[in-house]
C-alpha cells in the first residue's frame, strides 16, 4: 500500500513590524518594566483622535505578555504594525 501525501498550500499574511522596545517584570515582582528604544519611537507613525490629541499605536502579545509575567520569558518585545 502506497501512501500518498496531501500537499496543502496556505497563504500566510506576515505583517512588517518596527521593533520600538521591551517589557520585563520589576525584579521585585510587583510591576511591568517598558523600555522604549527612542529613536525607534521616532519612527513610529502616529494618528490623530477626535479631540487633537496623537498616539502612537503600539503591539504586545497577550501571550508573549503572560509567560513574562509567570516567570516563563525574561521579557517580550513592543512591537508597531508598518504599512
């Protein structure tokens, strides 16, 4: 009996992202370190509320978050989305 292999082919989306720091928990346990790499922060693109005010749309994965805060990673990056 020969066994044949189903080749399937899936389309993946990989987005570009612009590393701009890390997260890390406080040696003490007790609160989230964010360092910001700031001329990466001046690369990042901004938008505009309503009210005037910018922001500076930044990325941290839930997961990635997590296993910092059990003591599984040491620390986890932040990320922006570029178009």
């Amino acid at each position: 009996m020969v066994k044949q292999k189903e080749h399937t082919q899936e389309t993946t989306t990989e987005e570009q992202t612009l590393l701009v720091g890390y997260v890390r928990k406080s040696n003490a346990g007790g609160a989230i370190k964010v360092s910001i790499n700031s001329s990466a922060f001046e690369q990042c693109s901004t938008y505009v509320t309503a009210d005037g005010e910018s922001y500076v749309p930044l990325v941290i994965s839930i997961g990635a978050l997590e296993r910092v805060l059990s003591g599984e990673r040491a620390v986890t990056t932040i990320s922006q989305f570029q178009d």
